[in-house]
C-alpha cells in the first residue's frame, strides 16, 4: 500500500512539475516573441521570404498604407492562384508593418445590374486599371468573364494603381500568370515607395544635341515623374549644367556634341552620376517612306563614339534585319476605290524578347525598336557588361550605307542570310569607369580646384542602347496628344519598352535595393490536366475516403492497446 501512495504521490509531483514547466516555457516564449520579431521560411524557393530592402521599407512606415484588391468572386483556378499569392504577400507585408497595412478584397462584379457593373468598370479603368476579358473551361463548357486584376495603394490621401497580371508575348496564362506572382513583391513595394517618396531624385533629359523633345518623350517623362524629378537641360558648355542631377538621358541626338559639353557628361558620370544613353549609329526613318518607294541608312557620327568605346561599348554602323519582327500594313491593292491592305514582318523593326534573368528585363513583354544597331562590348578593365536586350537567333546585319524600300517585301527572306545569332541591343555597364579626357587635358585644369577633375569614377552605373526610338511615344501636334510610350499603331499593341526604361531608371538609381526582389523565381508545380481528369475519381476517393480509415485504424489500434494494458492491471 505504502509503494502505491508513494508511486501515486512521485506521479502527481511529477505531473505538477511538467505543468508547471510548460506554463514557464510559455510565458517565456511569448515574452521572447514580444521582443524579437521572426519568420521561418520552409519553401525552397523562399516563396515567403521578402528582401531586405522591403523588410526596411515596411518597418519605416510612418502611416496606414490601405490597399483595395479588385480580385474577388467567381474566378478561374488560375486566377484563384493569383488572388491567394496576392493575399500571402499582403499578410506578409502586415507581418513586418504591424498597424501600418490593411486591405480588402472587392469583386468589381458583384452588383446583378448590368448598368451598375459597367459604371464601377469605367471608374476602375479611369483610376488606371486594366480589365481582361477571359475565357475559360469550366468542366465540359466553356464561360467568359470580365475581371480587374490589380489593386490601388491608398496613403494619406494620395493613390497608385497597380496591375498583377502582367502580359507577355508568346507566354501560355499558367507561365504568365506565374511570372506575375513573382513580380508582386516589387510591384508592391515600388507602389509603397512612389507613396511614401520624400526627396526624390532628380533627372536630366539633354537638350541642344537635336535630342527628342518634350512632345516625344512625354509619356516616360510622365511616368518617371511618379517617382523622380524631371527636367530638360542644355549644357551649353556651363560646368555646373548637372550639378543638381543625380541621371541623365541622352535620347537619339542628330547633332554634334560639343567637346566642352562631353567633358562636363564625362565628369558627371566620373564623380557618380548615372547615365542612360539612347543613340542611333545610322539615320534611316520611316517618314521618307510614306512620301517615296525608297529611302536610305546612313552612318550618323554625333561625336560621342569616343567616350562610349572608353567606358565599354562601341555601337556599329549597321542595321539589323531580324526574322523576328514587327508587322507593317502594305497596300497590296484595290477592291473598287477601296485599298487592300495586308501585314507584313518589316525586318528593319526587330521585336526584341527578353530572356535575360537580370532585374531589369526579368519576365518583361517584348520590346518594340525601329532601325536599330548592333553593340560589341570593349575588353575594359574594372568593367562589367551585362547584355539587357538582344536581337532573335535569326538575325542579318546589314552594312551602311543602305537603300531602304518596301520592294524587299515582295520576296520571301532566304532564312540561310539570317544566321548571325543575337546581337545585343541594350548593354549595362557597371563599374569604375576611366575618363575620356584623361591624360588628354592641361594641367590648369585638371588641378583647377573649382572643376575639380577626375579621372577615375566612383563605382558606377550607365546603360547604352542602340536605338533612340525605343523612348519615343507617337505625338499628334493637332490634338495635341501623346500616345502610350511602345504602343503600336498598327496592330493596337502595347509593348514593353516604358516598363523596361522605368526598370532601367530603378536600377540605376534606387540605392535601396527595391529591384532585386525581380529576380524572385518560383517553381509552377502544376497537375497534369489530362491525368488529372482521367483520374479525377481516384484522387477524389483517396482524398475522402484514406483519412477516415486511417483514423478508425489509428482508434482501433489505441482501444486494443488500453485493453491489453488495464486488463493486466485488473488481474
């Protein structure tokens, strides 16, 4: 009798103590977690991982950022898919801001009147959201449905629109709709930034070299102005013409720069001003064509071939004909009074296709050129050359001088011409980048304390590209109007080029670190659909049928275990 009371007394003790201990480690655990803030990441991916600069971004917020999601109701498994990531990354970036993000998830069609839905469509598109008209499967019939997949930031009164799904030529919806999730993290945080901006900074677009107007390259200036100050300078030979700035823009000068304004754009850059340069090698135009059969490509020298050899880079004086291309409408003839006209690829109008994992150009929409060059990339020390874009695998390079006509359509291209390979368009130059005017200057200046040379950068940063026309937007004078930077008039597309220019500006500029959460990839681990319709009744019965006879099984094996155990006991 003593041994059981002492038995039973040990056990209680024993229970006492392990309850004890375990309110103990709970109360320390909670104290831990109120101090230190913690998130364990099991994806292999680190699908829910978030950069360091969005982390820091969250965690600075002064005030409430609500976000209005108009991804809701009735969706496609897809689109669901998108919806669920959009609202992980939300609760995610809550994680980090406590307080200081909230949002809701709206069906835009929720309302049964027709006249009502289309009233909140046409508010949605004026507050800069796109909508997209899907069709899709659903079991053995085919719907069609109208949805807004984006969301709009609100803080302290001020608004931005952002798309989620983000389109790209020649991509099926699983692909694109994977991509799209893993540009959430920059697109939010990119909004949260042009929000939250304080002292942005500023860029210069150069004038007085025959550069592109205000007129035809309105709609990037605008969209830059979300996020930097922009202005319009002519260095006119004044050494502190870009002393306020912190990036140029050089797009497609026609005229001879001057050496005294070269010295000043290479001292920019030397002590660490970014620099996006936009420059055609070869005039050729398509405005002589709509007036004559026939026109010409010429080299075109603005006398900055020099300075761009120095720091890496040297444009060639050709054109490139790419299989790969736009299409134009030819007249082919006349039905009555009525021309007949058909779309032809213009080979002179390469369509240039990212497939580079760098951030700028990462699961970016084709990007439209008129007239563009080819770059070769100079062995420069301390240099690093990334190429951005580059032509298809079907390319000709075509030497200049060139006479330029639609006669070229009427014969099928000989596809055995066109095997040059890619040839890079677009090249980002990183690193210290040597002086052009080093060792060719006078003493008096290189000591002069108020010019105070240079000639060795800071490490540093610059984009070359070999075609002005890719940040120029159509602009009709008479109306005074200004079409979507790489909008299409003839086929009504949009294509990528504000978005890879705004990239561009990003990377050069953002210190934060914002871009590199572009180069997020997640892995689509999707059913076979084929498999998963044939054996859709197995999976189903698998899914309700196993874990009710696993947990009978599990009860049945604990009753025989107790029966065997107290009935010992009681003999």
């Amino acid at each position: 009798m003593v041994n059981k009371k002492e038995s039973s007394f040990n056990k209680k003790t024993k229970d006492s103590l392990l309850l004890l201990g375990t309110l103990i480690a709970l109360i320390l655990v909670n104290f831990i977690g109120s101090k230190v803030f913690t998130r364990i990441d099991f994806t292999t991916e680190k699908r829910y991982s978030l950069t360091d600069a969005t982390t820091n971004q969250l965690e600075s917020l002064e005030d409430i950022v609500f976000v209005r999601v108009y991804l809701e109701g009735d969706l496609p498994p897809d689109y669901k898919r998108l919806r669920d990531a959009t609202k992980e990354l939300l609760d995610e970036f809550r994680a980090y801001s406590p307080g200081n993000i909230e949002y809701e998830f709206i069906n835009p069609s929720e309302n049964p009147e027709e006249k009502a839905r289309i009233e909140v469509y046409k508010n949605l598109t004026k507050q800069g959201l796109q909508y997209n008209n899907i069709k899709y499967k659903d079991g053995d019939t085919y719907s069609e449905k109208i949805i807004f997949p984006g969301a709009i930031f609100s803080y302290q009164g001020k608004e931005t629109p952002v798309q989620l799904l983000k389109s790209q030529m020649g991509v099926n919806e699983q692909v694109m709709l994977n991509n799209s999730i893993q540009q959430l993290e920059y697109e939010f945080s990119t909004a949260i930034k042009k929000l939250t901006r304080h002292k942005p900074k500023s860029i210069a677009f150069i004038t007085g070299h025959g550069e592109l107007d205000e007129y035809k390259t309105a709609d990037i200036g605008k969209t830059l102005s979300d996020f930097y100050v922009i202005d319009r300078v002519k260095i006119n030979g004044r050494l502190d013409a870009l002393k306020l700035f912190d990036a140029i823009v050089i797009a497609q000068p026609d005229s001879l720069f001057s050496e005294k304004d070269k010295f000043i754009i290479d001292q920019f850059i030397m002590k660490g001003g970014k620099a996006i340069w936009l420059v055609d090698p070869v005039l050729a135009s398509m405005d002589s064509l709509r007036t004559q059969t026939t026109t010409m490509g010429v080299p075109q020298d603005v006398n900055i071939a020099d300075m761009l050899f120095k720091y890496g880079v040297r444009l060639n004086s050709d054109l490139i004909q790419d299989l790969q291309s736009l299409p134009i409408p030819i007249i082919t003839g006349y039905v009555g009074n009525q021309p007949k006209q058909e779309f032809f690829p213009w080979l002179y109008f390469p369509m240039l296709m990212p497939s580079s994992n760098h951030p700028i150009v990462k699961n970016l929409e084709a990007i439209k050129t008129e007239f563009v060059s080819s770059i070769d990339t100079i062995n420069t020390p301390n240099i690093k050359k990334t190429i951005l874009l580059e032509s298809s695998p079907y390319t000709k390079l075509v030497r200049t001088p060139v006479r330029i006509s639609f006669n070229m359509l009427r014969d099928e291209p000989d596809r055995r011409q066109f095997a040059k390979g890619p040839q890079p368009v677009a090249v980002l130059l990183e690193g210290e980048f040597t002086s052009n005017f080093k060792n060719r200057i006078p003493t008096q200046i290189t000591n002069n304390p108020d010019i105070a040379f240079k000639d060795l950068s800071t490490p540093n940063k610059m984009v070359v590209i070999s075609d002005g026309d890719i940040i120029k937007n159509d602009y009709k004078p008479s109306t005074d109007q200004f079409s979507a930077l790489g909008y299409d008039k003839y086929t009504n597309r949009v294509y990528g080029n504000k978005d890879f220019l705004l990239n561009t500006f990003n990377y050069l500029l953002d210190d934060s670190g914002l871009i590199d959460s572009r180069s997020k990839e997640f892995k689509i681990r999707l059913l076979d659909p084929e498999k998963s319709k044939i054996q859709k009744e197995k999976y189903q019965i698998i899914n309700t049928v196993l874990p009710v006879i696993l947990i009978v099984f599990l009860g049945l094996l604990q009753f025989i275990s107790r029966k065997r155990k107290y009935g010992k006991i009681k003999k």
